[in-house]
C-alpha cells in the first residue's frame, strides 16, 4: 500500500526490529529498565533538559506536561488548532481539570501576542488561573521561525507563564530552519517529541523539562495508566528513531514539494507550493468530485488516503518518488473516468 494520510503509518526497519529483539529489559515502573534509561538520559543530553521520559503517545506526553505544569482550576492558553486542545479527547479538562483557553491561529500558524496578553485572567477569584502558554512547532505543517520561537519566550517571562511546545513533528521544524534542535528547545520549558511519526518509530513520544516537571509527570504517568514494565523493547527502536533518523526527513520534504508540483499539474487541483514548508501537502478539488468515492476507488488500486477537501497528504519514510509517480497516474486515471 502507498499510504499518505499520515506520517504516523510508517513501519520500524530492520535496524530497529534487530534492537528491539535484542533489548535489554527490565521493570520500568521501579525504574529498571536499562534501554528505557538509557534513552531517557541521551534524549536529555541531546536536547538540552534536565530529564526525560518516555510515553507511549504523544497524546499522553502533551496530557502530562499540562498536569504537571497546571494544578486543578488553571488555565492555560494556546490554538484553535492546537492538537492539545482540538485532537486529543479534551483530555487536560477530563483528567486535569485544567482550563483551555483556545486563541484563533494566524495564517502562519502563530498565536498573536496582543490577543494571548488579552486572554490572560486576572488575580482573582472569579476566574481560572492562567499558568501556561502551550505553542505548536509544526502545526499544520507549517513552521513557527526561531524569532517566533524567541518572542514566545519574552512573552511568557513577562505575564510569569510557562511554556510548552507540542513537538510532534519539531525534527520537521528544525529541518525546514536549517538549525539543530537545541535552537528551537532553548526557548520552551517543556517538550513532548512524537517518535513514531516522520522520525519512524514504532511507538512512543518522549517528554522533556526540568527535574521537577518530569518527577511530577512520572507520577501523573502512573495515575493515568501509562507505567510500563518491560518497555526497552520499544525504547530500543524509539532510540534508534532519534539516532538515525532526523537526517533523512529533508528526503521527506523534497518529497513533499514534487507531489505539490505533480498534483499542480493535474486537472481539479490546485495546490499552493509555496505553503509546503514540511511534509504536509494540502490539495483542493474542485466541489464536482466526490471525495469519498474517489478514496474509495484509489483504496482498491493500493493507496491510502483521508478524505477532505482540501486533502491533506503526508510525505514520509515509506514514501518515495516512484510511490508518488505511480499515485499520481492512479489518480489522473480515476478523475479522468469519473469525468
């Protein structure tokens, strides 16, 4: 299958299965686990944290660095499209009792200052506290600069607020910026990293802050569910992920540009180049054709895709130039029959 609804698809190489078989294991819930250790140190080392831990999504790392950031009945800001707010089940609110304060994103994928300054609460007793300024890099594939990134920081040292970043695809950010990773963490005071999207592994997600926001997520960790035993079996291919893969991501984004320039192309699509700054291509179609019978018909010729208009098409390790020629002959076969 040739597979471009998400970047989270992607299968463990050879490489990882080999280390995965051969891990070292032990009880990670006592903290025994000498694979899960060695990763959460290194992962540390590299992107210059006190501590780390491993989680098993970044959906559950995002949810942990709220409640250990927030307590009951505080706020914390961030997007509209924000994945900690509209994609994760409302989790921070279920299970934390914390209160989102959702700010429309810019067309950048920014969050303006004036209006986070503006929703910010005062010291009262009539509202939530406001603690926490939670960003995105990337966010809809699009990449907050490191400038973006520095004022983020002033601004959340001004108004006594802490800051996370959602870094899900932050690898993607740093690739795009032509930086080291370390230039986009030295601003925030947490940060979760997605391991199993454009980075290739398996599953897992790593969380990074200070000593006492990991020890509180650690406990949060376990409250929710989240204590895994024998975990150096996923932490050996999560490791490997981090190692080895980060430098093949520009292959993604090139990828990515010569399936914009290839569906541009195409009768019925439009697709702005320009706005493919990662591995994400967004293609409109024009209202005739249907979405759903034209996922369903390319599903029976062996590729995947999410229906939606504009679609959203995700470039990524398993995905090569060829997969990409032979999508688009598929594709121009099924509009030209359906026309």
């Amino acid at each position: 299958m040739i597979d471009f609804r998400s970047d989270t698809v992607t299968r463990p190489s050879k490489t990882m299965r080999n280390a995965m078989a051969n891990a070292e294991v032990g009880d990670d819930v006592y903290g025994d686990d000498p694979t899960v250790n060695e990763l959460e140190s290194w992962a540390a080392k590299r992107h210059g944290f006190a501590n780390a831990m491993f989680c098993s999504s970044g959906t559950q790392a995002n949810l942990l660095a709220l409640m250990a950031h927030c307590q009951r009945g505080d706020e914390y800001l961030c997007g509209q499209q924000a994945h900690n707010y509209k994609f994760e089940g409302g989790g921070a609110a279920v299970l934390g009792s914390i209160q989102p304060q959702p700010i429309d994103n810019e067309k950048d994928g920014t969050l303006c200052f004036k209006k986070l300054a503006a929703a910010i609460k005062p010291d009262d007793s009539h509202f939530a506290r406001t603690t926490l300024l939670s960003i995105e890099n990337t966010i809809n594939g699009k990449v907050l600069s490191l400038e973006y990134m520095a004022q983020a920081r002033k601004f959340t040292q001004r108004n006594n607020l802490a800051l996370h970043l959602d870094g899900a695809r932050v690898y993607n950010a740093a690739c795009a910026l032509n930086v080291d990773i370390t230039e986009i963490c030295q601003h925030v005071d947490s940060m979760s990293i997605c391991l199993s999207k454009g980075l290739g592994a398996p599953i897992g997600s790593i969380l990074l802050g200070s000593e006492a926001l990991i020890k509180s997520a650690k406990r949060w960790r376990k409250m929710v569910g989240g204590g895994m035993r024998q975990a150096g079996i996923i932490a050996a291919a999560a490791k490997i992920a981090l190692e080895q893969n980060p430098e093949k991501i520009q292959q993604d984004h090139d990828n990515a540009k010569y399936l914009a320039h290839a569906l541009n192309q195409l009768d019925n699509i439009s697709v702005n180049v320009a706005q493919v700054e990662t591995n994400m291509v967004f293609a409109t179609f024009t209202e005739e054709i249907d979405m759903a019978d034209l996922v369903e018909q390319l599903k029976h010729q062996g590729i995947l895709l999410s229906a939606g208009n504009p679609m959203r098409l995700v470039t990524h390790l398993d995905i090569n130039q060829s997969d990409i020629d032979n999508f688009i002959q598929e594709l121009k076969r099924t509009l030209t029959k359906s026309s």
